[in-house]
C-alpha cells in the first residue's frame, strides 16, 4: 500500500540533507507520494548554480565527502521527482528572507509554498523533519 | 530470449545502484530483463524489496567475488 510522506529538510548538514535525499528518491520511486518542503539553511543550497557544500556534522559526513561512490544529494531528490513524481517545495518564508522568487530556484523545485498550505497537504500522512 | 542487460553500478552505495535500476526499469519493456551489478551490500537487500512491492519478477541474486549480480525481468 503506497504513503503519503511529508519531508521537512531544514538541515544544512550533509548527513541531514543526504539522509532526507535517499529517503524522498527511495520511497518515491517505490510509488509512495513523497512532498519535501526546504527552509532554513537546506534551501540555499537549490539556488541555481549554487557552489555552496554543505557542512560536515560528524563522521559520516567525513566518510560521504571522501567516498566518490556516494550519490550526490541534489542528484537523488531529483531523482525523486523525475522517477517519482516527488514534490520538491521551497518555503515562501525562506525565500522572502534570502530575497530571491522561486525562478531563482533550480527548475526541479516546484511553486514557493507557505506552511498553511504545507500543513493542509501533510494532513493524514507521515511527517519526517530532517 | 534470455538477453540481460546489465547495468554496472558497482562502486556506488546506497541508493546508488536502486536508483539506477530504477532509471532503467523506467526505460524497459515489459518482459525485458536486467541485470544489475553492485559492490553495496545493502543493495542486495533492497533491491529484492523493491521488485516485490512494485511487482516486478526477481529472477537470481547471487554474489561473484565482491560482485552482485541481481537479475530481474520487468512485469509490468
């Protein structure tokens, strides 16, 4: 039986966004409904052409960083929404304070979306904060 | 018909070789069959996972070396 998941991704950690990133490829691509909504310090990291790397937390994201085999996180929440239908919503919050509109986004982000709505959507399903 | 093709997603961890499995389960005709190689072990578990509850046919997984060889045929 498919879900419904709801992911908060407010971590500009490595092992915070990696971690919210094969969770949203895994399950949409299982056929699970996967909507991940980026705030606080995960959303710059989706401006386009953005050069920013995230921070390391711990160990494993020292291990992630030294090991060429490890997916990249954009890659994988892209994945999410070309295999799996995921959508992938910029706070509108967080966008008014970087000052920038969701043009300034990379295209696989979907409309600029405020909590009211976010909470009426996650309504009935899983939410996961990472 | 007993043609594979093989996807070499070796050297890649999790959801590394899923995902590409995936990408090319996406692409593939019904009846066609692949076989993907993966170095991560955890794979070896998920991917058997993943056919189940999609409903997709796991046809061997078997490992050669430091190798897995996961043979699957598309069903739907």
């Amino acid at each position: 039986m498919s879900q419904n998941y709801h992911i908060v991704c407010l971590s500009g950690t490595r092992e915070k966004l990696q971690m919210a990133a094969m969770f949203a490829s895994v399950a949409a691509a299982t056929g699970d409904q996967v909507t991940v909504f980026f705030s606080m310090n995960a959303l710059p990291f989706f401006i386009k052409d953005s050069q920013q790397v995230p921070a390391v937390e711990g160990q494993f994201g020292e291990l992630m960083e030294s090991e060429a085999g490890v997916p990249p996180f954009k890659q994988l929440f892209k994945s999410a929404a070309e295999l799996g239908d995921a959508k992938l919503l910029p706070c509108s919050m967080a966008l008014d304070l970087l000052q920038i509109d969701g043009d300034a986004l990379d295209p696989e982000l979907g409309p600029p979306t405020g909590l009211t709505r976010f909470l009426n959507d996650a309504e009935g399903g899983q939410l996961l904060t990472f | 018909m007993s043609e594979f093709k093989t996807i070499d997603a070796r050297n890649t961890f999790c959801p590394g070789p899923l995902m590409e499995l995936i990408t090319y389960m996406k692409q593939a005709e019904v009846g066609d069959m692949l076989e993907l190689l993966s170095t991560d072990n955890g794979t070896a578990s998920d991917v058997p996972e993943w056919i189940d509850k999609v409903g997709h046919e796991m046809i061997s997984s078997e490992k050669v070396g430091d190798v897995w060889h996961l043979k699957v045929r598309k069903l739907k």
